[in-house]
C-alpha cells in the first residue's frame, strides 16, 4: 500500500502537471481560475460518459473521449439555468477542478438556426442567471459561438442590438465573476478579416474581460486558429488573451463545419504559451453538429458513437 508521503507526491505532480506549481491560497489567487484548481472539470453528465456508462465495453472511447474535460453547453434548453450553472460549478470546485461553459442563447442564435432567447430582456435575464450560477467560483466561460462572425447574416439595422446583447453579457461576467476567464467567441479562420473581427470585438467590450475564442466546434488546425488568433491580436493593439477549440481539429477542415468525414481528435484540453491561455474541448467528440454529414437524421448536440469512432481513428 502506498505511504502518505507517496501519495501526497503523486498528488502534487499531477497539479503541476496540470496548471503549474500551486498557489499559497485562493483568497491570494484570486481573478485565475486556473491558481483556484488543479486541472479541468470532467462532466460525468456529458452525453460521451452517459453512453459510456451503457457500453463499458468501449473502453477506448472511454478513455479518449469521455474521460476527457469537454464543455458544457448552456441555452434555452437547460431550464432552471441558474441552478443548473449552480449545480455544476459547485461540483467542479468541489472537486478542486476548472468547469468550461459555453453560453448560446442570443435571440435568433447563429444565423440560419433561430432558437434562443425570446426576446432582447429575456436574454439579459438569462445571461445575468448564469453569471449568478457561477458567482465566485473558478470558472471558464465562452460567449455565444459565432455571434460576432456571423453578425452579417442580419439586417444591418438589427446589428447595434445584437452587439449590444454581447456588451451587456461581458459586462455582467466583467462586474460579478471575479474568478472566471470569460472569452468572447470570435469564430474560426474563415470569419472575414482579421481586422474587423478586432473591430467587432472592441465594440462588445472584449477588453473587459479575459478575451477571445476561436475555431468553437470547428475543425481548423491549431497552428491555423494561432495564426488567426495572432492577427486579431496584433489588430486589437495586444493586451489580450485567446483560446483554441481542439476537440476535433486532428486531420483539419475540409470544409465543412457539420459532421464531416476523416476528422480526429485534437489535443487534449491544456494550458498553452502566452498569448493562447488554453487548448479546450469546446464541443464534446462525438456530438452531432446538427442533422448533416455523416449523421444527416441527428440533432444537434446528440451523441453519436459512430461520429466519435470516427474521431478515434480519424479516416
């Protein structure tokens, strides 16, 4: 049986493993989340380990999907969103572990999708709910995929509304998360130039709050999303920080965004060099991109083992 000294030894590696060396303590860590724990947040609740706990037999989807940290996604399907943010932030912290939400719920959503919010106040209602789930707990938060990257979808008249819905969702995160990394979604490399895209997020406040995601539920490899994430930067003056999506950017894009064929995993969640602050999993492998691709009868967000297979052996 291991002594006491040895295993405390296994325990500090592997923080230091995950985030570095610890800090003293939290009240003196306070604004990173990543001082406050010691490694991501695995959902046990996310559709890959409930499949898993049907079939224990795969054990290789297990251990390289499921058992990996992937983001929860919260919207207008999540209910009571408060106490379901609630609920899963307390269970992380508990567990001395950093949580990835992602926020979708901007009225009308993603172009061409409808959903969301019901209304412009119904959103700030929302939104200000799940800041509250998280309050001081650690935490990393993305802002509504694609809102920014597709704002040209709408009629330029609803533009300043839709901005300022994203303004008002960083300024909430900004004022009442003091332990969260909050990241303002700012698509993929294809997004219109690099330039724009700064301007579009100066205009939502990106500056308030940690800074920007790129490549959200994509495929576009991680030296394709630094590149982007440098351009921005460099258009935005520095000062501020970005993350990468790498759950399925193994093989690249091909060009599509849903569901299709001879994708792979990417690198497992991890801190990265300065300026990218992490690699996520922002959309857990084997999930459907919607009723498309290689699953053309699947909802969005619905697991499906034979895309996650897919992933595994990348052809």
């Amino acid at each position: 049986m291991p002594t006491l000294r040895f295993t405390t030894a296994l325990l500090l590696t592997a923080a230091l493993l995950a985030f570095g060396p610890p800090e003293s303590g939290r009240a003196e860590a306070t604004g990173d989340p990543l001082k406050l724990t010691t490694g991501f947040y695995v959902d046990p609740a996310s559709s890959a380990a409930a499949y898993v706990r049907r079939h224990p037999e795969d054990t290789e989807l297990a251990s390289k999907i499921a058992a990996q940290a992937s983001a929860r996604w919260v919207g207008a399907w999540s209910g009571d969103v408060k106490a379901g943010v609630t609920a899963y932030t307390t269970a992380a912290d508990q567990a001395g572990k950093l949580p990835v939400l992602v926020t979708d719920n901007l009225p009308g959503r993603q172009c061409g999708i409808g959903g969301g919010a019901a209304s412009e106040a119904a959103y700030r209602t929302w939104i200000a709910a799940v800041s509250a789930g998280v309050g001081a707990r650690p935490a990393v938060v993305v802002l509504e995929p694609d809102a920014l990257a597709r704002l040209d979808c709408y009629p330029p008249a609803e533009w300043d509304g839709r901005i300022a819905l994203l303004k008002y969702a960083v300024g909430v995160f900004a004022a009442k998360n003091p332990n969260t990394w909050t990241y303002l979604d700012a698509g993929n490399v294809t997004s219109g130039e690099a330039k724009e895209m700064a301007r579009r997020l100066r205009l939502a406040d990106v500056g308030k709050i940690r800074g920007y995601a790129l490549n959200t539920a994509n495929y576009f490899t991680t030296d394709q999303s630094v590149a982007r994430g440098n351009e921005i930067l460099q258009a935005l003056g520095g000062g501020t920080h970005y993350v990468v999506d790498t759950s399925r950017n193994g093989n690249g894009s091909d060009g599509s965004s849903c569901n299709p064929p001879s994708r792979k995993l990417g690198t497992p969640p991890a801190r990265t060099a300065a300026p990218a602050d992490l690699h996520l999993w922002l959309r857990t492998p084997g999930e459907s991109d919607g009723p498309c691709g290689l699953t053309p009868d699947l909802p969005t967000r619905t697991f499906s083992p034979v895309l996650a297979h897919q992933l595994l052996t990348g052809t």
